[in-house]
C-alpha cells in the first residue's frame, strides 16, 4: 500500500493522506454519493488474521454508532491487496470547528492528542467526564467479547465537541493474532489478554489529560494539580482512581471498565462516598466514623505553623549531616559526622545556644557513611560506608576537646554499610539496612554485637522493600517498629536495569518514593506505600510525628535555583496501608527551604525544626 497512490474502493475518490503509520492509512476522501469522509486503508499482512478481523467488524458496526465511537459507516475487504477499508465521518477540525469543505486542504481531524498539545491540561471535571464517557464505550465494546488494544490520546477523536473512540485497527478478542503489539507506556506488563489492558491505557490517558504530564512520569502530580481548589473537593477523589487504573499491577488494577466507570461517578463534583460507606457498613456508629473519614479526605487535618527562630539569616554548615537519628535531646546537642578530604569533620550544635563546636580528627577513617546517637550510652556512633569499622565519640557531653575512638568491628570489606543506621531494642545492637557497592543495590541488614565485636546478618521475613540506597530510616510509633521512606534502587538490584512503567529514571536506578513498615521483634516488613505511587518532587526529610499519630513530609517543587522562593510543604499520612500523603496548608513565617540541612523531631514540645540555608524554623502540627 503506498500513500502516493492509494488504492481505494470503488466510488470513492481520494483527496489526501491525514494520518499515515506502519499497516494502515486514514485520507480525506468523498464516497460515492459525494459527501466528504476518513477513508481507512489497513493492509492486513497475515492470512490468519483475515477470518478474525471479519468476524469482528460485523459485530462491531452497530455499536460503533453508540455514543463515544467513531461511527462506522461503510467498510469492505479487497481480497486481492489484502486491505480492510472503512468509511467513517470526518472529526472537528484542529479549530474545534466541524470540517468544511472550503478548509479541505488544511483540514486537519482534532485528536485528544492536539487538544492537550494546545491546552496542557484539562480540568477535574472536564477529565472525570471524558473518562466516563471513554469507560461507558469501552464497558460495551468489552461486553460484546472485544477488546480495543490502542487507547491513547492520539485515537481519541472530537465529534461535535464529544470526545469519541476510534482506531479500530486492533480490535480483537483475547487470544486473537495482534498485528499491531500496542504503543509503549499505554501496555500493562501483564499484557494484551483482557480487558484490563484497555483500563490500563485509559488510566494513563487519562493521567496525560488531568496533569499535562507524559504517561512514563505516572503517578506524579504537577502543584497546580495538588493546591487546586479541585484537589480539595474531588480531584484526590480522581487520583486514587487513577492509581487503581493505571497500576502496573494486575492484582491492584480495576479488572473491567465498568469498575473503572463506577469509580469515576464517585469522583465527580457534588459526589461522596459517605454514602456508599453507610451503605456498607449499615450502621449508625459506623456512619458517624464515615463523615469523619469523609472531612478527612476532603481538609488537610492539621495546619503546619511556621516560627523563624532568632538565629543568623542561614544555617549553612558544609560539614554538616546531623539528623534527628544523630541527636541527644536530653541535653538538647545535635551530633554530626561528615567524612572530608582531611579527615573527619565532628559538630556538636547545643540547640538551646545554637553555638557550634567543631573538631576535625585527620589519623581516623575517612568513610563514614551514617551515624547514630544511642541514648542510653550517652555514646555518638559513626559507621566506616566500606568496612563497618565504628568511630565512637561520647558518652555525651563529649569531653572539650571531643576524643575519638575505633571499635574494632573485624572489617569485612562486603560493601554492605552504605545504606541507613537504626537501634534494635529487641536485640540492644546497632543495625545498617540496605546500600550500595560493586554496582549493586541490596537491602540486607547488619547489626553490630558489641561483645564479640562483629556484624551479624539479620534475616528479613516477606514482603522485604526493593533493594536500594539512600531515603529515610526512622523510628515509629512504639519502639521496635521503624519506617523506611524512599532511597533509589530497582526490583533486580542491579545498576541500570529499569522497571517498565516506573519513571524518574537518572540512568543508574528509579527515585522509589515508598513508604515501609519494618517489625523488628518479627523481622517483618509491610508495604504503607507503592513505589512511586506518590511521587513528590523533591524530599527534604521524613519523620515520623507522634503529637499526629503519622508520617510527616518535607517536600519542596524541583524548581530553576535562580527563581524564588522555593516554598517547601509538609505532607502527611495516618501510615494505614494505601493513604496517601496529603499537602498541609502552611501559616505563619515565610517557609522559602531551597536547601533543608537538618529535619529535627523535639519530642518534648512535638515541634519540627528545620534548619535550612534560609533560616532556622519551628513547625507546630495544629489540628485544621
């Protein structure tokens, strides 16, 4: 089949291609009682592929004139050039304005695809609509057995302003031959076989639609998506519709579109689910703990305060890496430990003076990777990132000036002390979870048995996190549980390899941004959040925030260092398996955090402090 010289059926006289692709061609044509059409031509390669794609158009040409298709209005098989042809009306112009024939030399047909390319982005409600509509259509064609294969923005036409499904070139039923395998970021990993695979694109198209985002950076949201006035009132109600849709998944996917188009409904403005729940549960106790589930969902629960302490304009310590992990609150000193060229750089910041003392020790390792306050030795731990070898200052006050000594750990030189420290009150030892070395990510877990003086391997139970390095490790709500947020890693553990469908890629590993619950008395770990299920832009720290019973984000936008300000949010979540992180209104101080140094838990007054390069603040919790 050549587009310069296209073959077409009888009575029908070709004017131009306007869209041309491997197997197939759509032209601007008039039919034989000379009204203007798209003309299809789909050259159709395997013999064995004929008797199914019959059978298919037969069924599908009164349902293609239902609401959300392109219809059908005259199609045929030439035998002898193996082409499937189909009449079908002509699209609104690339204007929104139905075709004319006085435009037919620059008539170009609206796809969803040239929409968003001229508008970015639609608005909650625009996308909740077309999805219904898309899912409605999608829910008959799956009905009759069949399944679409393409959905994407570029075969979703406008009729009158409709949005309608076309492209019929890879419809089939399940198990049938696929000449055309699909377009890459709208497949699931599972496959073509069911109709989950049309949800699957249709949630990322519809992802594109909503966020102006390309589908491979699924599941992250734009700000103006989150601190819309639509986020409040049902756009998150969208996002976790979103989330089941498009889940690589299978098992956490919507297995029909009628699950998909019912969920929708849920999501569209004026809608609740306080009323399906009641329905649910039956019960009046229960209806009451829905209508706060519902004002939960619907107002950030807490407000975040912020206080600019009275501390110099900045706290910029280049030899700083105090964490809440490093700090001795009960003499209110924040410990640091940073490996430089000369030698290991130790701070002691007094957070009542905030005056800083330093000590640099030149003769010690020279790697350490993480360190760790243990409250109950009043000693300052740091972890050699090569060989496990511990620096130990302390016990706390440290003596003026600081001494430095070395357990001696019997280096092992497995590379394994790159990842995050934590304490086990379970065992009373100091553990390293997960890292990276020899071009591998792994999250095996060393603790130090100080009386024979050497790391013991910990075995994990299920469910174990993806192997990985850096994020956050931290304790949780009672003493032997502790949360691990984010790190970069992948499901293989090996550098490079990346995992369809996941995006922030940088070449070596995905930024995971999940969310685990680590059970020391069982060595077991619970998944609270998918990997890249939230995807902030930038995380300035985690903790966990007793005074809210949940984990707390600090997040900033990835924005140009030359724009200001940089306004970093607090997230936070209940930690319950699934729920989302939500954006907490900020009052009080300018909250302008481009470089965040230090996220501190006071666990007297429940205040989180941020020492940033803009200034040190106070962060009070206050219920919404």
């Amino acid at each position: 089949m050549s587009s310069a010289t296209p073959w077409s059926p009888d009575g029908y006289r070709v004017l131009r291609p306007l869209a041309v692709r491997a197997g197939s061609e759509v032209h601007l044509a008039s039919n034989p009682s000379g009204t203007w059409c798209a003309l299809k031509l789909q050259q159709v390669s395997r013999s064995d592929s004929v008797e199914f794609l019959m059978r298919d158009r037969r069924r599908l040409l009164e349902l293609s004139r239902q609401p959300g298709f392109v219809a059908v209005v005259e199609w045929g098989w030439n035998s002898e050039k193996s082409i499937l042809w189909e009449e079908m009306p002509l699209a609104d112009n690339v204007d929104g304005k139905p075709f004319s024939a006085e435009q037919a030399e620059i008539y170009t047909p609206l796809s969803l695809a040239l929409w968003l390319m001229e508008h970015r982005r639609a608005t909650t409600a625009q996308s909740v609509a077309w999805g219904l509509r898309l899912t409605d259509a999608l829910d008959r064609l799956h009905q009759l057995g069949l399944l679409h294969r393409d959905v994407k923005p570029s075969n979703m036409l406008f009729f009158g302003g409709e949005l309608c499904i076309s492209d019929y070139g890879s419809i089939g039923q399940p198990g049938d031959t696929v000449e055309f395998p699909g377009t890459e970021g709208y497949v699931p990993p599972d496959g073509m076989g069911s109709p989950a695979t049309d949800v699957f694109a249709l949630g990322r198209t519809l992802y594109e639609v909503w966020t102006g985002k390309d589908r491979f950076q699924f599941p992250s949201l734009p700000p103006e998506v989150t601190s819309s006035a639509e986020w409040a009132r049902h756009g998150w109600r969208l996002n976790e519709v979103l989330l089941r849709a498009a889940d690589g998944r299978p098992s956490r996917r919507f297995t029909a579109a009628g699950q998909l188009g019912e969920a929708l409904r849920a999501a569209t403005p004026g809608r609740t689910q306080v009323s399906r729940r009641r329905l649910i549960e039956g019960t009046i106790g229960v209806g009451l703990a829905v209508g706060g589930f519902y004002i939960w969902k619907n107002r950030a629960p807490f407000r975040a305060v912020w206080k600019r302490l009275p501390f110099p304009d900045h706290f910029g310590v280049e030899a700083w890496a105090g964490t809440n992990l490093t700090c001795d609150w009960k003499r209110r000193i924040c410990h640091s430990l940073q490996s430089f060229r000369q030698g290991l750089v130790y701070g002691a910041l007094d957070l009542t003076t905030w005056k800083l003392e330093e000590k640099i020790f030149t003769n010690d390792p020279k790697q350490i990777g993480h360190s760790i306050f243990l409250p109950k030795s009043g000693e300052f731990w740091g972890i050699n990132n090569e060989d496990g070898v511990i620096a130990r200052i302390g016990p706390s006050p440290a003596p003026t000036p600081p001494t430095l000594s070395i357990v001696a750990s019997h280096p092992i030189n497995e590379l394994d002390f790159t990842g995050l420290p934590y304490f086990n009150p379970v065992t009373g030892r100091v553990g390293s979870f997960g890292g990276y070395g020899n071009f591998s990510f792994h999250n095996r877990r060393k603790e130090f048995d100080l009386p024979t003086e050497t790391w013991v391997n910990v075995v994990d139970g299920g469910g174990v996190p993806w192997p990985r390095t850096g994020g956050f490790l931290f304790p949780g709500a009672t003493p032997d549980q502790w949360l691990l947020a984010g790190g970069s890693g992948n499901n293989t553990g090996k550098q490079g390899d990346r995992v369809p469908g996941l995006r922030a890629y940088n070449g070596n590993a995905h930024s995971l941004n999940d969310l685990w619950l680590l059970q020391l008395d069982q060595n077991r770990w619970t998944q609270l959040l998918g990997v890249q299920v939230w995807a902030p832009d930038y995380v300035q720290g985690v903790l966990y925030h007793p005074g809210s019973s949940g984990v707390v984000h600090l997040a900033r936008p990835v924005v140009d260092r030359g724009a200001s300000p940089w306004l970093s949010t607090f997230h936070w979540t209940s930690g319950e398996p699934g729920v989302l992180p939500r954006a907490l209104p900020s009052s009080g101080d300018p909250a302008s955090t481009f470089g965040v140094w230090s996220l501190l838990l006071d666990p007297d007054t429940q205040q989180l402090w941020v020492l940033s390069s803009q200034g040190v603040f106070t962060v009070s919790l206050v219920p919404a």
